[in-house]
C-alpha cells in the first residue's frame, strides 16, 4: 500500500500536468486570436481576391473592323536618270472594301500634288481606271537631280474622299557621261618598194685564158 507521502506525490503530478496543458490551451488561443486581430489592422478595408475563370472566351485583342475605303501612291522608279526628257508614273491607287474584299473605284478624282526640291509645286488631276488605279506622268525637272521629290495624291468619289498617308516620291540621278575612246592614228606614208639586202647578188667570175702548145 501506499504511504500518505507517495500519494501526495502523485497528486501533485498531476495537479502540475493538467495546469500545464490548461496553460498550453490558453496561450494557444491567444496566439489565433492576436494573429486575427493584427491581420486586419495591417490591412484595413481590404478586399477579398477572388478569380474567376471564364471558358470559351478569346483572350486576344479583338480584330479592328477594316475601313470602307483605302488608298497609295507610289512612283515606278524610285531613282530614275535625269535627261531633258526624262518621265517618271506616279501610280495612285483609291479601292473600297467589298464584302471582305478590295474593289477599284471607278471615276473618281485623283489630284496630285508635286513638291520640288526649290520650293515650286505642280497640281495634276486624272480618273481613276475600274480597278481603281491613276496614273500621273512627271516631267523631271533639273532640281530633282540628287534631291528629294514628294507626291501627295488625293481621291474624291460622290460616296467618299481619301489621301494616301504617305506621300510618293522620287530622286533624280544625274550620270556622267562615258569619255569615248580617241583612236591611234597610223604612221603616215607607205615605203614603197623592197630593200636590196646587203652582199646578195650573183658573183661575176672571168675565166682565165687557156695556154696553147710551144708556149
């Protein structure tokens, strides 16, 4: 059996371990209950994050809905050589879009506008063919060679007007003449006749007499 001391003993064993596990349950929630606290002071009023998936949706930039109407200009030689004759086409091009496809415009009023490198400007006006097209022939002037010449075309139909948004343009080039080639002129006179060579001929030779008998 045993004695009053040992069982003191015992009883104060477990006294002592049902307060330490109280006091665990206690500090443990006092942890959870000052961690909620500070979460909400560190981040007041701020909104809960959700996400939501939506399937069967582009993420993409939507497509842009194409113009009614589009137009260019551009010149057939970008470097053409200057000469008092010289002629460079500037082509326009004026089209509409017709379900999904470019068309020509037909008749309309294609004005071009030249810019010179000295400051002077030209106008030329023409009719757009059935597939929408204009061509303006230029006469170079002698201040394109080697300098920049812009073009700006505009297009007016009864339903709409267009100017290209970029202008065409051109650069003259002067080229040098190639030097021709001066021909060598010939010794003048012609020897005539055939040089004697020196020691030819045919020898003379004098036969000596023949002595006779009693000589």
């Amino acid at each position: 059996m045993l004695s009053q001391q040992d069982k003191t003993k015992t009883l104060l064993n477990l006294i002592f371990k049902c307060s330490a596990i109280s006091f665990l349950s206690f500090m443990s929630i006092l942890i959870v209950a000052c961690s909620s606290n500070g979460s909400s002071q560190l981040n007041p009023g701020t909104p809960v994050v959700t996400v939501t998936i939506k399937l069967g949706q582009d993420t993409g930039s939507p497509t842009p809905t194409l113009s009614p109407y589009y137009c260019g200009g551009w010149a057939t030689d970008t470097s053409p050589l200057f000469s008092s004759t010289s002629i460079v086409s500037i082509f326009g091009k004026f089209t509409q879009i017709v379900d999904g496809n470019p068309v020509g415009v037909l008749g309309a009023t294609a004005t071009a506008t030249i810019q010179w490198p000295d400051g002077t400007s030209d106008t030329m006006t023409t009719t757009t063919t059935s597939d929408g097209l204009a061509v303006f022939p230029v006469a170079i002037k002698p201040s394109a060679v080697n300098k920049l010449v812009t073009i700006s075309i505009n297009f007016a139909s009864p339903k709409a007007t267009c100017t290209i948004p970029s202008a065409a343009y051109f650069t003259a080039i002067l080229v040098s003449p190639t030097p021709t080639k001066t021909a060598v002129p010939s010794p003048s006179g012609t020897p005539t006749g055939s040089p004697t060579p020196v020691g030819t001929g045919t020898p003379t030779v004098t036969p000596s007499p023949v002595p006779t008998k009693g000589q």
